[in-house]
C-alpha cells in the first residue's frame, strides 16, 4: 500500500471550483456516505463481526444501509435504495467484502466502506504497471482471501507478457510494497486490503460489470486539469505513458470576454429589458390549457382507441392514421388552432378543398408554396421564388394575393436577391390573414362539420338548398357538446 | 426606443471595466424586473389539475445489436423506424415495431455521437469524432452498400455533438464540440448559415415543434442554453424555462437521485416529462405538479438519449449498455 494512505486523506480535496458534471456528482456522494458514516447524526452502526475463528472489523449488513437510505433520502422503494446502493457501489465508495462484484444487497451480505484516499474524486486513473504490481504482489502473500480470482489470473498472465522486459522492476516495487504491509497491525490491514481491492474492483472491473471509470469522450476532450490525474498508487509512473493521453489534450477552454463580447452583451440585455413578458401565473393557466386540450390525444395520458401498437402488438391504430379518413378525434384537433389544422397533411387537404371551392384559396396556395420554397435545395432557390413571386404577387399575377403596401415594398426588394427568407414578411402577413378570416370560415364550413360529427353528406354542399340545410343542422348542434364521440365501427368500416 | 434612452457606455469607448459594471448592472435590474413577475409557482397553480392516473409504463422492445455504448438515436416519421448510433462505429436503422434491422453502416470513426432520421424517411445523417455530418440515402437494395452513396455534407472544426433535420430533407442543422451551430443545404454542402453565440462546446440541439417558426435550442458546456433569436439562460439540471415569462418554472429534482439527466423529452401533450439519467434510469414527471410519477428501470448502464415517437405512442432510451429499448 502506499505511503500515507490515511495521511493523505482526502475528504473535501475536491476544488470548490471545479464543478464539472463529474465533481457534482462525487460531492454528492460523498456527502451521503458521511453521513451514513456518522453514527452520532443517525447514520448506521458500523461494529466488528465475529466469524469462525476470526473477526471481522467495521463491517456494515447491506439491509442497514438499505435502510439508512429509505429514510433519509425519502426513497418509498426499496427496489429504489437498493438501486442507488449499488451505484454507489459501483463507483467506488462502500464495497462488499467477499466480492469483486460491486452491488448492493438487501440482506446480511457484509459491507464496508472505502477509505477517502481511494474516493474517484481524486482523479484516480491508475496505469497497467500499477495493476502488475497489485496482482503481483497478491501472489507473495500466502493469504486464502488474497486469492486471485479466474478473471485476475488472466488479467496476471496477459501483464506479464505485455511487461515482460520490465517484470523484475514490477516484481521488486510487489516485494517492496508487500514488507510495507507487513509492518502494519492485523486489523488494519484487513481494512487496507480489502479497500484496496475494491478500488481495483473500480478500475479493473470483473468482465460483465459496467466500467463506472468510463467518461463520455466529450468531457474528456475538455479536461481541465490533467495534471491532477492521479496515475499511481504505488508512487510508480511508467515514463512512457507519462505523455497525457489525446482524450486530455484541452480543447477550447471557456474564452474570457473580450470587450467586444460585453458589449454584444449590453445590447442583448437591453433588448431582453424591453421585452414584453408575462406573468408566472398567466404562463401557468397556458401550460395548464394546452396539456388539458392535448391530453386526450396522449397516449400516455389516455387509452388510444384502437389500442397502443406497442402495447397490443396490433397495428390498427397506425393503418388508421394512415387512411385518408379522418377520426372524429382527429378532425377536432383541427379546431385547435389553425398550426394544427396545418400540422396535418388530412387537415390541410381539407382546409384547401373547402377554400378552391369558395374560389379563395391563393393565401392558403401561397403560404404553403413558401413552406416548400424554404425545402428546397439552395441552387433552385432562387428560381422557384420567381416563380412564386409570378403566380401570387407579381402584377396581373393569376393568383393575386392581398399584401399591405409595406410587405409588398419589402418583399420586391428581397426578390432583387431572391433567397429562402425572401416571403417571410409576407408570409407572416398572411398568415394572420387566413387566422382571422379562411380559417374561422372553415371551421363553420360543412367539409369540416360533416367530419368532426361524422356525418354523411345528404345534398351537395355547394347547392344554395344544401348550404341551408347545413346551417340548419349547425344551428341545432351548437347546443350538443363537442367532445367528439369515440370511433364507431360505422367510421372505422370506410 | 427605450433602450436607447437608457444610458451607456457603449458608444463612448469605454474600458473594459467600465463595460463590465454596466452589463452587471443591467443583469441585475433584469434578474429584479422578472422577479415582479413571478407570482406565483407552477405547481401551486396545477394542484387543482387532476392527477395523471397510474401509468404501467414498461418494456415493450429491446432493441440489441450494437457492439458497444448506443449514444444517439432518432425517430422516423412512420413512427415505427428509428436509426441508432453507437461508439463501436456502427449506424443501425431499425424497425421498432419488428425488432428488424433495416441497413446497417460502419463510419469510418467511433464514438458516432450524432444521428438523425430525415424527414421523408430516405435518408439518415450522423457523424462524430469525424468532426462531419454525412448523409446516406437508404437503399431499398439490400445488397447495395450504403457507405457507397455516402455525402459529407457539414464540416466543423471539432466534434459533431448534435444533428437534425429542419422540416426537409434539404437541410441539415448540426451543432459540434468547436462551440458553434450550423445550418447546411444538404445538396450541395453549403453552408447556409452559422451561429456563434456559446463560448464553449455545444452538446446539443433540439427544432422548435413548430411548422411556423423556425427556432431551434441548442445546449453547451457554458452552462447556456440558446433558444436563437432569443435568450441564453443558465441551467444545468432538469430544469422548465418559460420564454413566454422568459425565467425558470420549475424544477424537477429528488433528494435520491443523485446522478444527473442526459437527455429528456416530452409526451404529446407536454402533461409528462421523460428524463434519462446516468444512473441508469428513465423518471417520468408530472410537468405541472413537479413530482415524480415513477421510474424506469431496465437499462444497465448511463442513458444517452431519449425521445418520444411522433405521435406519442411510446419512447425509445438508448443506452451505454449497447441496447436500445422501447417504452409504452
């Protein structure tokens, strides 16, 4: 073991300044583990165990902590606190003491916990000439629970060969870390030892275990400080892997302001000072509507009618959607609010059918031509916005559209340069038109009414007769209430 | 109008320190200004809203196949298809519903970080370490070799972090560890338009659900969170920021989860909140009320990525412990 091992401890050696992702993590559970540690502040009791002819010091039963967690973490499931437990485990922190295998169990199984020294905070990332002389020195002490497991065997052999010119130097730093041991009492070097493995039991992990050491390759990109990496706990480091690794190469670092930058700064804040805002509360009733109005078209809200695929493995629902013919539910979705009624490739089908047969349909035409324009691929940019310029704005155009003088001046000027935002002005203007006028108008039509109450045409809809009838039948319906019945076998047969 | 009424020290070459103090000062009469706002809490509010009635969400499909950590994935609009990236290299596009895997493509690098599904089904784009974003047009052709057809259509200067598609197929919205976004013309390779605004690695990016808008929010190692064209705000957790109210709404949080959230998504109605966590679970919280409705255990190792399917039928997890799995 190395010198000092609890002379180095290092509780609270994380930089109150780093607060990478990492040490957030580790600080939180280092502070869970203090405070199961503290028997004084209702933390566990940690005793001496009598075994055979032995004895077991500061040892903990897996169901205590189990226990200590469902308390004080206000955690209701045990499946929950044995889950946590055991990733508390995993990282390093409190181990079993019969087991390479770091989880956390429900019952009598013996646990205790790890020494600060060994904490992940540490930066701990210990080379394979550390782990050679680990196993190595294993091997030289004739000790049954020094054994080396299979999978440590293995590891030994595949060492040996990859060190093989330098074993002597690995088998003499085991020699000499194996006299250190010896000079230590009995109990403490049970507690030594098994600490120690379980922090090769982090690092070196039973195959099948999860490697709690594996980092995303993006935080490694933007290691701060390489320097603080820990490689040995031999006090050994092997010359050639003291180069740091590519994945600690620093990438950008966060850039400090320039003067530029703060006053890019001062405009935006000034800028987000004019914003209009609103109220929590008023924000709160919004959120509160939508997730209402929506709620029964989520499936994980409400029962899908026909069933979840997923859940029934039956598909329906899906060949359903698909069908040109619109539920009930679906066609109310439409009366939302004109986004929706776009939103589906159904709805805006039938908001354009019934706009051509009113003869007003070149908004709506010239809106979603600009949709497309934005789709396209860069070269046929510019062309396909002439096009569109010709056939909605130009003058004689076929499908004139109505634009304020500033929105026509403004999008004449962007066709100079013609490019994927030339119409957004002008679309926006549009847009708020059709909101107000087609749109209402369609919700009122008969194409959308006959949908929504599943009706089936009796006259043609554009008869002065037939648009009668249709008012007729409105007029009526108003007083129903508009929940939308649920699919009957009568829609789902067309 | 009113902010140039406002005095400053921007026009008069003021020295850095100066500058300094006024941005401080604004921010601090900005952080006052939506505190006047703040009336009242979300969750004070919903506690009229009914509970959401238990939800027996479980494992309906476990997608296996990838050699090592799943890092990324994305729905098809069918809503049945999905594409998957993985560290070992490979892009795998699969059905969901029939377990069945459609193509298969090896990059040329690991850690595939990024994958997105285009809009009309024909394509997918991906890239990672490579520091591009390629497209790959799907073949119906099973013997044609994808790799073939490949496009490398965005380029950055580190690695691709985020990718995805605006509303077609024509274009292409990447943002990477180089700390910038990008929009590119997938056709040609251009680049359409750059966007500069985090002062460190970006990690993520997700579109407005918007047919209107054209707004996107991407997330970085600044702490940032940009919604472009509006405002950045600092949030590292699981976090609702309001931009309507333009200040946080609530925050989802456990004294027993310890690790953090590394992706999130939510269902159709926006009634429940998915959060995959790197302590290997998936939590389902309720939006409006703030608590925890259940959680998800299944996965056996950190969760990357989570999304909901288009119409909100169920969500896939990806994970590091090289499984995909879809949750109804």
């Amino acid at each position: 073991m190395a010198e000092g091992s609890k002379d180095q401890a290092c509780v609270g050696a994380i930089d109150p300044e780093d607060d990478s992702p990492n040490m957030i993590i580790y600080r939180k559970i280092e502070d869970v583990v203090m405070r199961i540690q503290d028997e004084k502040a209702g933390g566990v009791t940690i005793r001496t165990v009598k075994s055979f002819l032995s004895k077991i010091p500061s040892v903990v039963s897996g169901a205590d902590i189990v226990q200590w967690l469902m308390k004080n973490l206000t955690i209701e499931d045990s499946a929950e606190a044995i889950h946590l437990g055991s990733l508390i485990a995993a990282h390093g922190y409190l181990f079993p003491i019969s087991d390479h295998v770091l989880t956390l169990k429900d019952d009598g199984t013996l646990y205790r916990f790890q020494s600060p020294y060994f904490w992940p905070s540490n930066c701990w990332e210990p080379e394979n000439t550390d782990y050679a002389i680990y196993l190595c020195k294993r091997t030289m002490q004739n000790k049954a629970r020094l054994e080396l497991a299979d999978y440590e065997a293995e590891n030994l052999a595949r060492l040996q060969r990859a060190f093989a010119r330098k074993w002597e130097f690995i088998f003499m730093q085991a020699e000499a870390q194996v006299k250190i041991d010896r000079k230590k009492d009995k109990a403490e070097r049970k507690i030594l030892d098994s600490q120690e493995r379980a922090f090769w039991d982090v690092h070196r992990p039973v195959p099948g275990c999860v490697n709690t050491t594996e980092m995303d390759i993006r935080k490694c990109r933007r290691e701060r400080n390489p320097h603080r990496v820990k490689k040995s706990v031999y006090g050994v480091s092997d010359e050639n892997q003291s180069q740091p690794s590519p994945a600690h190469i620093p990438s950008q670092p966060t850039r400090k302001p320039t003067k530029e930058d703060v006053q890019k700064e001062i405009t935006f804040l000034n800028i987000q000072l004019d914003r209009h805002c609103l109220k929590v509360s008023k924000v709160a009733d919004s959120l509160m509507g939508y997730t209402e109005q929506f709620q029964e078209y989520d499936p994980f809200v409400s029962l899908t009618e026909p069933s979840n695929p997923w859940i029934s493995d039956d598909s329906s629902f899906w060949d359903l959607e698909a069908s040109k013919d619109p539920s009930q539910q679906r066609v109310k979705r439409w009366g939302f609010s004109m986004e929706e009624a776009l939103k589906d490739p159904v709805g805006r089908d039938q908001f354009l059918k019934f706009l051509e047969s009113e003869f007003s349909s070149e908004n709506l035409r010239f809106w979603l031509a600009v949709q497309e324009l934005k789709r396209r691929p860069l070269q046929e940019v510019a062309s396909r916005a002439q096009e569109i310029w010709q056939e909605f704005l130009a003058e004689g155009a076929p499908s004139s559209i109505n634009l304020d003088s500033h929105s026509y001046e403004r999008t004449s000027q962007n066709l100079k340069d013609p490019g994927r935002y030339s119409f957004e002005d002008a679309q926006e203007h549009i847009f708020k038109l059709m909101k107000s006028d087609s749109y209402a108008r369609f919700l009122r039509s008969n194409i959308y009414q006959d949908l929504l109450l599943a009706r089936k045409k009796q006259q043609p809809a554009d008869t002065e007769q037939g648009r009668r009838t249709s008012l007729e039948k409105f007029t009526r319906s108003v007083g129903k209430s508009l929940t939308g019945k649920r699919l009957t076998g009568l829609m789902q047969s067309s | 109008a009113a902010a140039q009424s406002r005095p400053s020290a921007l026009q008069s070459g003021e020295s850095l320190a100066t500058l300094k103090n006024e941005s401080d000062s604004l921010k601090k009469k900005l952080e006052e200004e939506r505190a006047k706002l703040h009336d009242v809490e979300l969750n004070q509010v919903a506690e009229k809203v009914e509970l959401v009635s238990a939800l027996s969400i479980r494992t309906r499909r476990v997608l296996k196949g990838h050699g090592n950590k799943v890092l990324c994935m994305d729905w098809c609009k069918d809503k049945r298809r999905l594409v998957s990236s993985s560290q070992d290299g490979k892009v795998i596009v699969w059905d969901g519903y029939t377990l069945n895997k459609e193509h298969a493509v090896t990059m040329p690098c690991t850690w595939v970080m990024a994958c997105a599904y285009a809009p009309s089904g024909c394509a997918v784009a991906c890239g990672g370490l490579d520091n591009k974003c390629s497209v790959y047009p799907l073949s119906l052709d099973k013997n044609e070799n994808l790799a073939a057809k490949k496009k490398s259509v965005a380029m950055h200067t580190n690695y691709l972090s985020g990718c995805s598609f605006t509303n077609s197929d024509m274009q292409l919205l990447t943002s990477s560890g180089d700390g910038t976004c990008a929009l590119w013309d997938v056709e040609s390779g251009q680049l359409l338009q750059s966007f500069h605004g985090h002062t460190a690695d970006v990690l993520s990016l997700n579109l407005a659900p918007s047919e209107t808008g054209n707004t996107f929010v991407s997330g970085g190692c600044d702490k940032k969170a940009n919604v472009w064209d509006m405002l950045p705000c600092a949030s590292v957790s699981c976090r609702l920021y309001d931009l309507r109210a333009d200040r946080e709404v609530a925050v989802y949080q456990k004294d027993s989860i310890i690790f953090g959230a590394s992706s999130v998504d939510f269902s159709l109605s926006g009634r429940l909140l998915f959060a995959g966590y790197n302590d290997y679970t998936i939590n389902v919280w309720d939006v409006l009320k703030g608590n925890r409705i259940s959680v998800l255990f299944g996965h056996e190792n950190r969760v990357s990525c989570v999304k909901v399917s288009p119409d909100g039928t169920s969500f896939a997890s990806a994970s590091w412990d090289t499984s995909l799995r879809i949750w109804a």
